[in-house]
C-alpha cells in the first residue's frame, strides 16, 4: 500500500561543524522533521541535493566550492526539483537578501539562529502551495518591522535635506545608504560593489549610477543647505555623502559600526 509521506526530509549544508552539528541534533526527530544528510562544502551539498532531492535544503550563503546562492542556481536547473530552500547567513545585506530571493530561496534567516523559529519556518516552507520553484516571501515580523523603519529613517533623512525625490539620484541613494547601513565596509567599496549592484538593479550602468547621485549631491549643495553646510566645509563626494547619511541612521537604530 502506498501511503503519503509525512516526514519532511532535510539536508543541512552549514559550514560551521558546531553549528551544523547543533541544527541536525535539535531538529532531527522534531515532529515530522528528518535530516537526511548533513554536509560542510557547496559541492557535497549540490551532489547530495540531487541524490536525496529533499523537501527542504538548509543552506549556508558561505560555503567552499559553491555558495548558497550557486548551489540554488545550479539546483534550480532541475525543472523537476521542488526542493525548498532555507538560507542560512551572517551577512545583514539587503542587496544578498534579495538576490537570494530573486534566485528562489524560500527563507533567509540571520545568524545566530533560533532553532525553535528554524523547525516551524521548515514546516511553514514545505506546506507553501508552490508547484514550482520560485522566490519566497517568508520575513519574520521583527526582520519586516525593522527593515520598514529603517526604510522611513532613510527617506525622512533625505528629504530633510532636500534631495529632490523626482531625480534618479535619489532612488539610488535610497538604495546606497540602505546597503552601508546593513553593511558598513560597503562604503570603502562605492566603485566596486555600490555602483554596479544598483546598475544592475535598476537596469543602467555604474557611471550613469555616479553621474546621477553626484547630480542629486549638487543640486542640494547648492540650495546652501544649513544642515550639509554645518556638517562639510565643501560639498561632500558621493562617499562621504552615503557614509555620513548611513552613519545617522545606524546611530538612531542602535547599529553598531563595524
């Protein structure tokens, strides 16, 4: 007699030994919950997703061999697998976050997990009525609440200073200061990783990204305004601008500086 499965079957792919080794412990046998595989590299962790074709696959966005993005990539090649991707990182960037998304991941969770959370997201996951890959939307109402806040700080921050909202510069310092704010080491690597991850992103090129938010800088610097002019003696680069609005904005929501 062919019954229906019940258990959901889990591969842990998290680099970490401890850590790997906590999470299979804690929600193997939870419930309906069964790990199947617990691997530390990218290339076992693809090897193994094909093999076993879990329900969910835990993944961690660092992995030698292949990341947790390329290992979604790579599995998604497969129209026949419905697999259901957790993603596991260390890294707050919303810029990550949503790639990871965009790829087809279910879930991005933070470090350090809450295994508790980890065994109902795997349930919430599996259930999902997805017939086919596709990306989640599935955010902690903390994780939501506080992205939204930030979201508004950033927008009340430049409108104070009056950087015209109907310019292209503004919709991308929106975007720059967002990720310095999640990512601090970002703003020593404006030309390197700001630039053309919002070209990519709003379907332009990293010079047009510079020329518009150097345009929006001017245009506001040249209005004499009494907040930029107290804090810069002349008008600040585009990095000086992003880092200092970015610093604000982690000092008012009690962000740490890296």
């Amino acid at each position: 007699m062919i019954s229906s499965r019940k258990e959901i079957n889990v591969l842990v792919a998290e680099a970490q030994v401890d850590l790997n080794r906590l999470i299979s412990m804690y929600i193997n046998g939870k419930d309906n919950i069964r790990v199947i595989d617990s691997v530390y590299d990218g290339k076992s962790a693809y090897d193994k997703i094909l093999e076993h074709r879990p329900d969910v696959a835990l993944v961690d966005t660092i992995l030698s061999v292949l990341d947790g993005l390329a290992i979604m990539e790579k599995s998604f090649a497969d129209k026949e697998l419905y697999t259901r991707f957790i993603v596991l990182s260390s890294i707050n960037d919303p810029l990550i976050t949503q790639e990871c998304f965009n790829i087809g991941a279910s879930y991005y969770m933070l470090k350090p997990i809450d295994l508790e959370v980890l065994a109902r997201r795997i349930r919430l996951v599996n259930r999902s009525d997805l017939t086919e890959n596709r990306p989640g939307t599935f955010l902690s109402d903390n994780e939501r609440l506080q992205n939204n806040h930030i979201n508004i700080e950033i927008i009340k921050l430049l409108l104070s200073i009056n950087i015209p909202s109907h310019l292209n510069g503004y919709q991308y310092l929106q975007e720059a200061i967002r990720m310095t704010v999640y990512n601090s080491d970002y703003v020593h690597q404006v030309t390197k990783f700001i630039y053309p991850g919002l070209a990519k992103k709003f379907n332009s090129t990293p010079d047009r990204v510079e020329r518009s938010i150097r345009n929006a800088i001017d245009q506001v610097w040249s209005t004499e305004n009494v907040l930029l002019q107290r804090t810069f003696s002349t008008r600040p680069t585009n990095t000086q601008f992003i880092s200092w609005v970015s610093e604000k904005v982690r000092i008012e929501n009690g962000l740490v500086s890296k």
